[in-house]
C-alpha cells in the first residue's frame, strides 16, 4: 500500500495519502485539507534510512546481532577435527 505525499498549489500545505494500490493513486485530484483548494500536486517525499546497517529497523539491528553472535559461538569443522586428532594421539600414546 503506497503513501504518497502531496502539496497545495494554493496554500503550500502538505499532506499525505494511503492508496490500497498505486494504480488507484493514479489520475486523483485530491482537495487541500488545509484550505479546501483542489489544485494539488503529487510531491516527492524525502527517503529515512534507519540505522548504520543500511536501513535495517532496530529490531532487524537486534536479530542480525544476535545471529552474528550465535554463528561466532560455533567451533569451526576444522578445529574440532584438530582437537580429535590430537585426543587419539593421547590415547594411542597411552597404550
């Protein structure tokens, strides 16, 4: 559902409109909730970017983190294959 913004020719008054489709934005003349003029005009709206990461929303920041830190908590394949190794050099030592 797009939000388009909008601004009055008349009295400058800016506003703002949620269509269910971008197809039924298309051609609509609004009226200015500020002065009831009909001589408005689609503007075009300034874009956020939330985050240092990019755009990614707080939450998205958080979970993102949390993966980082469940990946970091693994031992790699290789190291477990070392540590292996070395325990039956140790038990085959032991005989």
């Amino acid at each position: 559902m797009p939000i388009y913004e909008y601004v009055c020719q008349q009295c400058d008054h800016r506003f703002d409109r949620l269509w269910p489709t971008a197809a039924a934005a298309e051609g609509q003349q609004l009226v200015c909730p500020g002065c009831e003029g009909t001589d408005t005009r689609r503007a075009v709206s300034q874009v956020t970017v939330l985050g240092a990461l990019g755009g990614l929303t707080p939450q998205e920041q958080s979970a993102a983190g949390a993966e980082s830190a469940r990946r970091q908590s693994f031992t790699p394949k290789e190291e477990i294959q070392t540590l292996q190794a070395n325990k039956q050099k140790k038990r085959e030592q032991g005989r």
